[in-house]
C-alpha cells in the first residue's frame, strides 16, 4: 500500500476551493452578466481571489504532505497529542537548524 500523506486535507482543500472559485463565477454571472469582461475591479478582484485560492491551496497542501498539518492523525483518531508532538519536533528541529547555521542546512 502506497502512503497518502496529506490526502485526506489536499482533497478537503480541493473542494473547499473549487467550490469557492464555482461561487465566485456564479455571482459574476448573476450580478455582472457574464464570467469574463466587467469593470477593471470586478476583473482584478476576480483575478485575486483566484490565485489566493490557489496560493491557499498550494501551501497548505504542501504543508499537509510533509506533515507540519496533519489532519489524517485527527481524522483517525489519534487526537491532538500527536499534533502537539508534531508541532514540538518541528519547532525543536527549526531551532536546532538556526543553531547549526547555514552552512550545514540541506
């Protein structure tokens, strides 16, 4: 079997975007008559809350598949000891990197 980290939060940030994104068209359509087009406001806005979204999705996935956020240990049941322990090897490693300077990052 194949591990999926972050699998579970990638597909929940999936659909919480997209559906945001699908709102987003659909109020342009019902308020500006169309998708594409409009002032330069309603386009730049648009613009920007599409690639917020995508901003959003891109770094808190990346984040889930490398474990800083891990929603499948909640979702099990394991409970927030194991997020806690997560969060607390993170900050002790950070810390251990800003001690060893530069030179030894990887």
């Amino acid at each position: 079997m194949v591990p999926a980290n972050g699998l579970i939060l990638s597909v929940i940030l999936f659909l919480s975007c997209s559906s945001i994104g699908f709102l987003i068209l659909i109020l342009r359509r019902v308020f500006l008559k169309g998708e594409l087009g409009g002032t330069s406001t309603a386009r730049y806005g648009s613009a920007f809350a599409f690639v917020t979204l995508w901003f959003i999705y891109v770094i808190f996935a990346g984040l889930g598949t490398y474990g800083v956020i891990d929603l499948d240990t909640l979702i099990k049941g394991k409970g927030p000891q194991a997020v806690a322990e997560t969060f607390a090897n993170l900050f002790e490693e950070t810390k251990k990197r800003i001690a060893d300077g530069p030179a030894n990052m990887v």
